[in-house]
C-alpha cells in the first residue's frame, strides 16, 4: 500500500493529497492530457448558495451554476431531506414495462403539466445527452409507425451541443468537440447555418440574415426530399456553443417550415428549462414555438441529482401506441429514479414557493445589463445573452471582429485571472460564459461584472506587453 492508499483509507486525505489521486486515476470529461498531468485539477469541497469553496478554503463565486445546472443554489437542507428521505423510504425501482413508483409518476405529471400544448408524455433519462439520444431514436420510431421508414434524416445547426453519447454528439456540431480519434454517425444528418447575427454575414441586417436561415432550411428540405427528414433538433438558445441568441422570429419560422413538412421540432431546453430565462420553459414563452418534443435535465433537479426527460406530446404516444403490439426498446436502468424525481418535485415546489422565476427575470435583466458594459473593453467584441445565460466574446479586433490566436489563450487566461479574484467563469474558445443560480442577488452581479472588468483588463495588457494588437 502507497503512502497516499494508506491515508486514504484511514480518512485522512490532505487537499494536496486529493490533488494527486484525482490526478492520478480519474479520467474527467474533455480531458486535455497535457494540461491535466501537468496541472491537475481544482478540488472543490463544499458550496453554499452561490458559492464554493475549494480544498485549501478559498472561496468562489460560481457563476457558471455548476455546468448551466444550479439553479437552486448549493447546500440547501430542505433539498439534502427530501433526497434523504426519499432514499430511505425506497432508495430504488426500477420503471422498466409496468412497473413505477410515486415520485417518478407525480414527477411525469408536473411536467406534463408545466410543459407547453399538449406535451402530456414523459420519458425519463439520467440526464440531457440520454434525452437527446433517445428524443432522435423517437423521431425513428414515430415516423416508422405512421409508415414513414424512409424519413429518418435529422436536422441540427453548426455551432449546437446536444450531449455527448455517440448518437448525441453527432446529432450537435460544435467546434472542438469532434476529434479524429472519436467516430461519428454523419450519414443522414445535416447541420444548418448557426443562426449567430454576431457573426452574420457582413452588410446583412439581421432581417435579412433571418431570411437567408430559413430559406437554407427550405433549400435543404427541397433537396434532400421532405419524405426523409424526420425531426429538427435546436436548442431555444445554443448555450454551450457560445450562447447564440438567434434573429427576432427565426425559431417560430423554422416551427412552421417543420409543421409544413412534417417533421417533428425538438426542443432541446437542457440548459433554458426551470427557470435560466425567467420560465418554466423557453420554447412558448420566449419564442412562441410549441414543440412536438422537449428534452431537459440539468435545472430539473438543480444538480443535486442526475435526472434527465424527455416530454412529447400525445399525438406522439397515440401513433406509437395505436393497435398496442409494439413495444418501445429503449430505456435506462435509473430512468425514474425515485430518488432524483423526488429531487425534481422538490426543485419545482422551491422555484415556485419562492418566486425564483421572478427573480431570474429581474436579476437576469440586470446581469445582462451589468455585463454589457464589458463592451466598452476592446478586447470584447460582444456581450450576449438573456436573463442568468451570457456570454463574452473576446477579439482582437473590434471592428472586423477578428478574433486573437488561439495561442493566445485569452479566455482560459481571463478565467484564471477571475478564480484567482473569487471568481468562477467558464471559458470556452475565445468566450468566456456565465450561467449563475436562480438564487444571485444584484449586489452579487456587481462583485461577477467587476472582478470580471479587472480579470479581463489584466490579461489585456499582458497580451499587449506580449505583442498581441488588440483594438
């Protein structure tokens, strides 16, 4: 047994120690070889509220939300009760054919419910990619049914992140996900413009660039046939790649070309569902669409457990189940959790009892408020967003929007530079992106738009004393 076993199994790991067995063992998700054996990883220890705290105890203000997902806030004793009860009344069972339990079938009427029209039907997952994946085999299975093997093609947009399952990640397309080492399903799949009017093209109102996304999607359906395409997939906003916020009126006009042509329109509100823009769900009230399929996780359960869901609409099931000799293959041994449904009826009671939808809108509106005063900083390029979802893209050059090196690393500099200062960013290519809990208080938005003004004016200038032009 090695030094570090024998602390380990006497409980007494230093956070030095912790440092080395994570380094050491663990795999992380969208690992970078180089930088983690060299640098490891921050070990956080606790969260309260807002906050977390690391292994050293030093405190950050976690204004990512986990990843997109704690809407709630962190340490909350009602929310550790209802998991603690739950588990000790029935800890697990599984949903598979005819069997449920109480909180998974309460759970599936919530949000059934809370959804929009008549998305009365819920499958329940582990989390968004699950739903994901098993939201486009549901377009198969559908369109099979009424008759329609041949329309299995699925449609996505450049520049989306839909989970990372085999079926999921081929499903998105955002840069940097895919690598040579990794396979991808490319047949039958097809990715749109990235409906991004930062970066449409230059000299077209952003009108005209609404019309240029749509007739690309008629374009598309002209050529490939309407007859094979089965379903759409987009995210409200497209969180992960870069918080997009697409032209006034794009995702109602994309619905209706679906609703023309058949082909079912998916939702994916894994980060904009419970509460990040203000609503129980984005795709009616904020965008006047309503979907055949919404597919949602992280806010559901606030992170405190993983749980995943995947809401259609009746005329969905009645197709599927008409004559009632097929059965639906697909399923996952922690579907309906009773633990983490019970975590999601208890995230719903404390968003509702205590106005959190409000108080996204509101606080939302002044974070985005707040953090658009970055634009006035010439190495940002843009402050975008909604509400408790925003993004800052740096460039190197304001007017032709030309962004710096990727050596430049400026992001990932401004993040350190933040978290050194009690603030967590995430960085993600040349943005850095911001998604705090439900639960963030204006006095607590001002320390996020400060600290980040400092980080930022920091690493400018030592990109400057670096030769880097920037202006």
């Amino acid at each position: 047994m090695t030094g570090l076993d024998a602390k380990f199994a006497a409980g007494q790991p230093a956070p030095q120690d912790l440092w080395e067995m994570d380094r050491r063992h663990a795999l992380h998700p969208w690992t970078n070889f180089g930088s983690f054996e060299k640098d490891g990883a921050l070990v956080i220890a606790r969260g309260e509220g807002c906050y977390l705290w690391d292994a050293e105890g030093r405190r950050y203000l976690d204004a990512v939300g986990g990843l997109w997902c704690t809407n709630l806030g962190l340490g909350r004793k009602d929310m550790a009760q209802a998991i603690a009860d739950q588990a000790e009344r029935l800890a697990f069972s599984n949903t598979f054919v005819d069997v449920t339990n109480e909180p998974s079938a309460r759970l599936a009427a919530k949000l059934a419910s809370l959804a929009p029209g008549d998305l009365n039907r819920v499958h329940f997952t582990t989390g968004g990619s699950t739903a994901v994946d098993t939201a486009a085999r549901l377009v198969w299975y559908y369109q099979s049914c009424r008759g329609q093997r041949q329309k299995t093609d699925l449609v996505a947009r450049e520049h989306s992140y839909h989970g990372s399952t085999y079926l999921s990640q081929s499903v998105g397309k955002r840069p940097g996900d895919r690598v040579e080492e990794f396979r991808y399903m490319e047949a039958g799949i097809h990715h749109l413009s990235v409906p991004n009017p930062y970066r449409r093209p230059e000299g077209m109102s952003e009108e005209a660039f609404c019309d240029f996304l749509v007739a690309e999607f008629e374009d598309l359906i002209a050529r490939v046939g309407a007859d094979r395409i089965g379903g759409f997939f987009a995210e409200p906003i497209q969180a992960s790649g870069g918080v997009i916020v697409p032209p006034k009126g794009y995702l109602r006009r994309m619905w209706e070309i679906c609703r023309r042509h058949d082909i079912l329109f998916i939702a994916d509100e894994v980060v904009t569902a419970f509460g990040r823009l203000g609503h129980w769900f984005a795709s009616e009230d904020v965008f006047e669409v309503i979907p055949d399929v919404i597919t949602c996780a992280k806010g559901l359960t606030s992170g405190y457990q993983p749980l995943g869901a995947m809401i259609f609409s009746d005329r969905i099931w009645e197709v599927m189940a008409e004559g009632g000799e097929r059965w639906f293959t697909s399923g996952l041994t922690y579907a309906g959790h009773p633990v983490a449904c019970a975590a999601g009826l208890k995230t719903i009671e404390i968003i509702e009892n205590e106005g959190l939808l409000a108080n996204a809108a509101e606080v939302g509106d002044y974070f985005l408020e707040r953090l658009q005063g970055l634009e006035a900083l010439p190495l940002v390029g843009q402050v975008r967003g909604q509400r408790l979802m925003v993004c800052v893209e740096n460039v190197g050059n304001k007017d032709s929007k030309e962004p710096l090196p990727d050596g430049a690393n400026e992001s990932k500099r401004i993040s350190d530079a933040a978290e050194a200062m009690g603030l967590m960013v995430r960085p993600i290519g040349h943005l850095n992106v911001m998604s705090p809990p439900l639960v963030i208080t204006k006095p607590q938005v001002d320390f996020v738009a400060e600290t980040l003004e400092k980080a930022i004016r920091k690493v400018t200038d030592e990109l400057v004393r670096e030769g880097y032009r920037i202006g």
